[in-house]
C-alpha cells in the first residue's frame, strides 16, 4: 500500500457499510476529488463531494479491503505519495 501523507481528520458523522459508495463525514473543510480517506486500515479515494457532509468514494483502493466502518471512527484526509 502506498504511503499517505496526512493533511487533517474528521469523524464518519453515519455509520458506514461496505459497499456504500458514499459516506458522511462531520466536516468536508479541505476535501477535494483525489484525497485519500484512512478508516480503520481502509483507503478510500474522493471521487465528488454530495449534498452537505456526504462524500462520495470509491471503496478499498490501493490494496486495502473495504470495509464496515461505525459512526465516529476516524478518517484521516490525505493524498496518495
């Protein structure tokens, strides 16, 4: 797995599925299509931000599984190095 330089970190506002292709986070400040999301061992890559704090993403990138995530786990925003 690449690394990933860390720019910030926010929370998963919802609970998150497996196959969700979107997930709500309690801030969107500083992300844009591109930027890597870091959940419990999981990357997810920014493909579009949704309506408020909904991101859409595409799950499992970079070698990792994806995963279901709880509410109010830790996602640490970054970019692929």
């Amino acid at each position: 797995m690449p690394a990933t330089v860390t720019l910030s970190s926010t929370t998963l506002k919802t609970a998150a599925g497996a196959s969700d292709t979107s997930v709500q986070v309690s801030s969107v400040s500083g992300l844009v299509p591109g930027l890597r999301l870091f959940v419990d061992g999981e990357l997810m890559a920014v493909t579009s931000l949704g309506l408020g704090t909904w991101v859409n993403v595409r799950r499992g990138v970079d070698g990792s599984a994806a995963a279901a995530h709880p509410a109010m786990a830790s996602v640490f925003i970054g970019r692929a190095d």
